[in-house]
C-alpha cells in the first residue's frame, strides 16, 4: 500500500510536474512572441513606431488642454492644445489645431498649426495649415504651399 | 496666355552669360546664367546653373538655383530642392521642396491681389436641384 502510494505520489508529482516546467518553457516563449510579433503585426497602423528613435509612446497634449511649462523627453510629442513654454523633444508635431509658444530643440519637428518663437531641429516639416512667426534653424526644410511663414530661417549646414 | 503673348516680352539668360545691370521683363526670364543687379519680371524661372545677386521682383517664381540678397514674390514662389534663397523673401504664398535651402528673413505679404473665387454658376433653366433646395427652405 505505502509502496503503491509511495509510487503513486511521486508518479503525480513528475506527472504534475513534468507539465508544470513545459508550459512555463512553453507559455513565456509565448508571452514573448506576441509582444514581438504583435506590434508590427498590427497591420497598416503602427502607434507612432517610426517617429521616435526608441520605443517611448508619444505624450499627447490634447485639444483645448493649456499647459505652461517646459517638457523634456527623448521620445515624441504632439501638441493638439495649447503649450507656452520650451521643449526638449526628439520628434514633435504641432497638431493642426494645436499652438505652441516657446523654444523647441529637436530632432523632427512637424508644424501644422501654430508656433511663435524659436527652434533648432534637424528635419522641418511645415505643412500647409501651419502659421509661423518663428527663428528656424534646421537642416532640412520641406514647406507645403499654403503655409504662412514670418520670422527667420537659418540652414545648419550653410557656409557662406 | 496666347501666343503673341508667350513670344514676346521673354529674355532667356543662357549659361555661362553674366549680365549686370537692371532689367525688365514684361513676360518671362529664364535665368540660366549670372545676372548681378536688378531683374523684375512677371515669371522669373531660375535654372539650376543660374545665380541672381541683387534684387529680384516678380509675381511668380521657380527657384532651381540661387537668388542672393532679395526676392520680392508678389503671387507664388516655389523653391526646388536644387534651390538655394540667401537673403530677404517676400512672398504671398510659398513652396519649398525638401532639400531646398533658405537663410534669411521671411515676411508674408496680405493674399488680397490673388484672384477672387470664381463666382457661382447661375442657371437659368430650373433643375430638379430647385426642389431640394425648395424643401430645406
């Protein structure tokens, strides 16, 4: 009896067992493998891998929201309200609806609504819907025909 | 523009052709040369090869290459990637192609001399759009 029992439980125990290790091998490759293959497996749309160097989500300051203050992030912003202040961002959209009154240092920077101030950036985007009263100095410019643009432009790399 | 109008009134700078001076042109300029004082013109085409220093007046423009010191667009400008704008703009409206380069000042001038809407169609013979416009009333 004990012997059968003795036999018996350690039967269970590796019979429990012997799953319980082959679906937590089995189960975390699986956890693994949808975050993997998931996101760029969410068809046409991917929430904004392509604008940020690294996987940060972009901070969205929404419509009729006022903020003042500075932000400083290595990921992506994108500015539908209002924003006085100075930024520090890598990618940045000024939405169409969006105002953003300050200094910007970044990466890209993608304007479509309004902006007053100065900024420095690498690749400027200036879309038709965008009024700028602004000092731009950039590397590359792209301006869409309907845009009102004051202020200054400087190219980064220019030598006279 | 008909034809008498296109043949007449144009000047063609040609490569390697440096004028200075001052010059008027009723209808086109094609810059493809230097041209090194003052060009007005209606529509001012800068080749890739060309170069205008001085001040340049016109009311539309299509920059392939440089323009140093003004340009003065009274209707559209569109500046090519080959493009290169040094100095002070005054535009209505404006179009940069990536690669394009502006350094300098930029001021927008009011779009009041751009041609009004088209006025609406009227039609005379009734048409069943009348009754739909009826009922809304």
């Amino acid at each position: 009896m004990f012997n059968t029992k003795s036999s018996n439980t350690p039967d269970t125990s590796k019979g429990m067992q012997s799953p319980s290790p082959f679906s937590s091998s089995a189960s975390s490759p699986r956890e693994d493998s949808p975050t993997t293959s998931a996101s760029p497996s969410f068809g046409g749309y991917k929430p904004n891998m392509d604008l940020t160097s690294n996987s940060i989500k972009p901070s969205v300051i929404s419509e009729e929201v006022v903020l003042t203050g500075n932000i400083k992030t290595p990921g992506a912003l994108h500015i539908e309200g209002t924003v006085i202040g100075d930024l520090e961002v890598t990618s940045l959209v000024i939405g169409p609806t969006g105002t953003l009154q300050g200094n910007v240092n970044c990466s890209a920077l993608n304007i479509r609504g309004k902006f007053k101030g100065a900024s420095t950036c690498k690749e400027l985007t200036i879309s038709s819907s965008a009024q700028i009263d602004a000092k731009i100095t950039y590397e590359e410019i792209t301006l869409q025909r309907g845009a009102g643009l004051r202020g200054e432009l400087h190219a980064a790399n220019y030598v006279e | 523009m008909n034809e008498t109008e296109q043949n007449s009134g144009n000047i063609v700078i040609g490569n390697d052709v440096t004028v200075k001076g001052v010059l008027h042109v009723p209808n086109r300029a094609i810059v493809n040369g230097a041209v090194d004082g003052e060009i007005t013109a209606k529509e001012l085409v800068v080749g890739q090869t060309g170069r205008i220093v001085g001040h340049a007046k016109t009311e539309r423009a299509d920059i392939y290459g440089q323009i140093n010191q003004t340009l003065d667009v009274s209707q559209s400008l569109i500046l090519r990637s080959t493009g290169k704008i040094v100095g002070v703009i005054q535009y209505t409206e404006i179009e940069i192609e990536k690669g394009g380069l502006v350094e300098g000042k930029l001021t927008q001038q009011q779009s009041a001399p751009a041609p009004a809407p088209p006025p609406p169609v009227v039609v005379s013979a009734p048409e069943p759009k009348d009754s739909s416009a009826d009922e809304e009333i």
